[in-house]
C-alpha cells in the first residue's frame, strides 16, 4: 500500500512505558517482588530495542503476520 510522502514526518514514536503502572491498570495481583521480576526483563528489551526503533524509517512498514515453519512438516501454518 503506497502512501503520501510527508515531508519531514515520521511514523515513528518512542515512548517508554510504565510497566509495573500497565500491570497494576489491568488487575494483575502480585506481590512488589514479583512485580520487579517482571518489570526488570520488559525495561530491559524495552531499552534493548530503543535505539533499534530509531533506525527504523517512516517508509518501512511493520510485519503484522507472523508466518512460522516446522522443518520436516508440509504445509506448516498454512490455512490459518
């Protein structure tokens, strides 16, 4: 799908996110040692993957389908 070039715009916004504030919006109940347990790992790739999204430019679309294989398997994943 082509788009209309905008000049000087990008697509792109980075944000961080406040994951132990997201898991306590949506009802998780667990204790603030597990809550840190989980928020380390998701800050961590987030910072991970930061400076990878600012590579990325407005003329390159995402993936939005995920096609999986399995070797020695025909027709994997098809028909779905």
């Amino acid at each position: 799908m082509e788009r209309a070039p905008q000049a000087g715009r990008s697509g792109i916004v980075v944000v961080m996110k406040d994951w132990a504030g997201i898991a306590q919006a949506n009802g998780l109940t667990v204790s603030a040692g597990e809550l840190d347990g989980i928020v380390g790992p998701l800050a961590a790739l987030e910072e991970t993957f930061r400076p990878l999204v600012k590579q990325l430019t407005a003329d390159r679309e995402p993936d939005l389908e995920l096609h999986l294989s399995v070797e020695g398997v025909d027709g994997a994943g098809e028909g779905e």
